[in-house]
C-alpha cells in the first residue's frame, strides 16, 4: 500500500498517538456491541451455557489463527494488516446489523446461534490487527517507555469496558441492537482514517530475509523454539496460560452473577465499575510504567486479582461486586503492561509477530475451553451444589448464601485460590523470577531500529 508523503504522520510519537486514539475510539463501539449482544443472548435463552458460548466463539479464531496471523505480519505491510483487519472486522458487525433488520422486517427469526458466525468472524480479524499493532508499538515508542505505552494501549482496550456497558443500557432502549450496532461500524470507520493519515515504521529485516522465503510452518516453528530455547519466558507463558484460564471464566460469569440478584441496568453500571478499574489501571502504568524488576508487577499484581474474586464470591450485593470489579480489572493493565514489556524487550524486532502469534496462541488455548465448560460447570455442577437444599448448602451456604447465583460465587472462591497459587508457583521458578537479568535485551536503547523501510 503506498502513502503520500504529503498530510501524512511520520513522528513515532504522533504515530502512536494517533493509531492509539482509533483504537480508544473503536473500543468504545465495541464495548457497546459485546454488552449489548451478550445481554440480548442471554435474557432470550436464560442459558449461561447458550450466554457461554458466545465467548467461546470469540476467542476460538484467536487460537486457531494466531501462528499464521504472526507469521503474515512479519512477512507483511504492517499498517496494511491492520487496515484490513479493521476492515474485516467492519463486516463482521454489518453482518450482524443484517441479521437484526431481517428480523425487525419479518423476514426471517433471529436466533441467539445467529450471532456467533460474525462473532467469531470479528475475533479472527482482531487477532490480526492486535498481532500487529503489538509490533509496531517498540518501533515507535523507546524502550524506557514501553511500559507506558502498554499501559495506554490497556486503557484503550479498556475504554469500552468503561463506557460500553453504562451507554449500551440507555442506547439499546432508545436505539435498540440495531441502533448500537451502527455506532460500532461508525467507530470502525474513525479507527481506519486514522491509520490512513499516519506511516508506520518497518523493522529492519532479519538475517533469514537475506534467504529464499521460508515456507509458513517453517515460519510457525521458529517462533515455538525462541520460546522453547528460552526456559524465562516459557515458564512466563504457561503463567499467563493460566491467568487467561481463570480471567475468561470470571468475565464470562459476571453477567449472570450479577443478573441474579439484580437488572440490566444495574449490571451495566457493575460492568462500567470494572471498566474504570481498568482505565485507572492503565492511567497507572501510563504515568508510573510498572516497576523496574517488571515481573515483581507482573506477579504481584495477579496476586490482588485472586484476592479481589474472594471478595466477590461474598454474599449478594452490588456495591461488593462492583468494588470487587474494580480491583479485579485494575491490576489487568498493570499485570498485562509488565508482561508485554518483558515480551517487547527481549525479542527481536524482526521476528516479533512470529514469536507473539505462537505466543498468543498458546496462551488463549484454555479460554475457549474455559468459555465452553463456564455454563455446564455453573448450570450441572455449582448452581446444584449452592441450591437451598444443595449438597453445600449447609456448609459453604452459610458463608456465600444459597440460590440463584451463589454457584458462581462458589466458583469465584476456586478460582481466587488458584489464582494465588499460582502466583506462588511461578514466584518460586527462578528462571520466570530472573528472566528479565537472564536474556539480553533485543532493543536499541533508542527502541527504533537503525534503519527503517518505508511503507
């Protein structure tokens, strides 16, 4: 894809503002869309299981297509990866506002199964466009502020948390899904003129680009060995593994915990409290950029999460749950803002797609199985367990209460202990303790490379 020179940014600091501020605003549609079909998917079939698997299909293609996602952008433009990423994505939602009009037309019924093509759709094209945004942010920003360009882009991210839920009450009222699904594809469209008006840097290419062209598996292979090779960082992904297990099963639980005892309504300004937790999060990390041992972050920050999930396992209450929220999600950005950095700074340029796709991939391997088991285990297991005259009644009811919602607060309690644990286990790794001393920084101090291809 070739730019103008003429009205288009080149400063990497204006760069990164400006595809930051596209992505902010994207986020907010996109918060808007995921709360608003979630709740729909929901309050049609009063099914955590049919709710579940919603989630299940948005993380899916992440899993599935992250090895050949990473192995593309390294090959690739990748501006033009992330401007067909939105794009796709932009249809992902048209598709969606189709099925809705078809249905307010009489032309055919909506189904709650209707939804999970597109949303599954929307995940694939996101992985593309996260994989390469991830990369391009240490060619723009120097590697003393990696942290606090992490930190922002979890703002970003969070933004839609924050307001999404509050503004997808009203709107869908007043709009209905149809009305909020025309604000995502508007705010789609910001976030590609944005990328329009700015050139991203390349990395210089590796010292395997001087070769014929490697075949794609080979390209997928490569990025599993950096990691294998280097014992710090594996261990590091198998705790993010796990962290991603337990964070799917909470978020994917919050929206049927809350409705349990409480409205629409109401979830969504719990929602919204989860949402500034992340935005004061990644406002933290923007101005603090995490400590300088980052793992100490990373750990310690997973560490208040767990005790944030025993907090709202705690008898029925929104202003608990929703304080519980808060603390839950701000240690997000924190925890995530560390771990990215370690990620940015230890791996080269050249090859980071590569290596951040098998990364991602095998790091989101238990979240779509999460989502598929969240409804059984909640509607078969715990929700029969916590019943007035479930086998728990008399024991764990005493403390967290019996009835509707009280297995999923049962669960919360799991969770934040295995959560802790394992916090422990890894903090006891010397390897994941000492990765950031143990492998030498891939970055230029300047955190530009030498040389840098034109888009």
């Amino acid at each position: 894809m070739a730019f103008s020179s003429r009205n288009v940014v080149t400063n990497p600091a204006r760069v990164f503002s400006l595809i930051w501020l596209g992505q902010l605003i994207s986020s907010l549609g996109t918060g808007l869309t995921q709360f608003s079909v979630g709740v729909y998917v929901y309050q049609n079939s009063d099914s955590v299981t049919e709710y579940s698997l919603a989630s299940f299909f948005g993380f899916l293609p992440m899993v599935l297509l992250a090895p050949v996602a990473g192995s593309m952008v390294d090959r690739s433009n990748r501006q033009r990866v992330m401007l067909l990423a939105d794009l796709g994505a932009m249809t992902a939602i048209g598709l969606m506002w189709c099925f809705v009009a078809a249905d307010r037309a009489g032309l055919w019924p909506l189904q709650n199964w209707h939804f999970y093509p597109p949303l599954a759709m929307s995940a694939a094209f996101s992985t593309f466009r996260v994989l390469a945004f991830s990369t391009a942010t240490p060619l723009l920003v120097s590697k003393q502020n990696l942290g606090r360009a992490n930190g922002m882009v979890e703002l970003a991210m969070s933004a839609g948390q924050l307001l999404g839920p509050a503004m997808a009450g009203v709107l869908v009222v007043r709009m209905g899904l149809q009305g909020v699904l025309l604000i995502d594809l508007a705010t789609f469209l910001f976030a590609v003129a944005t990328l329009l008006s700015v050139r991203i840097p390349q990395p210089e290419p590796d010292a395997a680009r001087t070769e014929p062209r490697k075949s794609l598996w080979t390209d997928i292979a490569l990025g599993w060995r950096f990691i294998r090779e280097r014992p710090g960082l594996l261990g590091l992904l198998g705790f993010s593994s796990a962290v991603n297990l337990i964070t799917v099963l909470v978020t994917v639980l919050i929206t049927p915990l809350v409705l349990s005892f409480t409205d629409p309504t109401t979830l969504g300004l719990v929602v919204s409290c989860s949402g500034v937790g992340m935005v004061a999060g990644g406002i933290t990390m923007g101005v603090w950029g995490g400590p300088k041992r980052r793992i100490l972050g990373v750990l310690g920050a997973e560490l208040v999460a767990g005790v944030a999930l025993l907090a709202a396992a705690l008898p029925a209450s929104v202003f608990v749950v929703a304080c519980a929220a808060f603390v839950f999600m701000f240690t997000a950005p924190v925890a995530m803002g560390c771990s990215q950095a370690i990620w940015q700074s230890k791996v080269p340029p050249a090859i980071q797609g590569r290596v951040f796709a098998t990364r991602r991939m095998l790091a989101l391997v238990a979240p779509p199985v999460a989502a598929l088991l969240a409804g059984p285990l909640t509607d078969k297991v715990f929700d029969p367990w916590m019943a007035p005259d479930g086998a728990l009644a008399n024991t764990f009811g005493q403390v967290l209460g019996t009835g509707p919602g009280r297995g999923i607060a049962l669960l919360y309690v799991v969770l934040g202990l295995l959560l802790a644990g394992c916090v422990m286990l890894t903090a006891s790794s010397p390897r994941v303790r000492g990765v950031e001393d143990e492998l030498p920084d891939a970055l230029l101090p300047q955190g530009l490379p030498a040389a840098q291809q034109q888009a």
